[in-house]
C-alpha cells in the first residue's frame, strides 16, 4: 500500500486561481503542489534544475515544514514514520 497521495488534485472540481480569497489560494497551491510533484513532471524538470534551484525548492519546502509542523507531525506526516 502506499505511504503518499494526492487525492485532491484528483476530485477538486472547484475554480483555481490566485489573489482572490483565502480559500480559492489554498485550493490553488495545494493542487499547483500536487501536480508539481507527479512523477512525470518530476522526472522532466529535475534534471533541467540548476543547483540554485534545487536549492531554492529544498529552502522553501523545508522552511515551510519547519515552520508549520511540529517534531511529532513532521515524522509522521511527511516522514511517514510507523512508530
């Protein structure tokens, strides 16, 4: 079974965009995130990543987790620690 999904981008049926309200932003970045990290994309963009951009993705990401995680939801949420 898998560890990692990404249910969202698969049923939100909603309107996308960015700047008008709170909660159509969220919708936006976390479906733009999901289709971001699909394999394929994945696959094509990260070997045309300079190393600043690598970098740049690595900072972000990280500081995000960082900041909005705690210790125990860090391992398992994004970890996916069993214990």
């Amino acid at each position: 079974m898998a560890k990692h999904s990404h249910e969202f981008v698969e049923t939100f049926d909603g309107f996308l965009g960015y700047g008008m309200d709170r909660q159509t932003d969220e919708n936006t970045v976390q479906v733009f995130l999901q289709k971001f990290s699909d394999d394929d994309v994945m696959t094509t963009i990260i070997k045309r990543m300079s190393d600043d951009d690598l970098a740049e993705v690595f900072g972000v990401v990280g500081k995000m987790l960082k900041k909005h995680l705690t210790e125990p939801e860090y391992h398992r949420l994004f970890l996916k620690d069993e214990d």
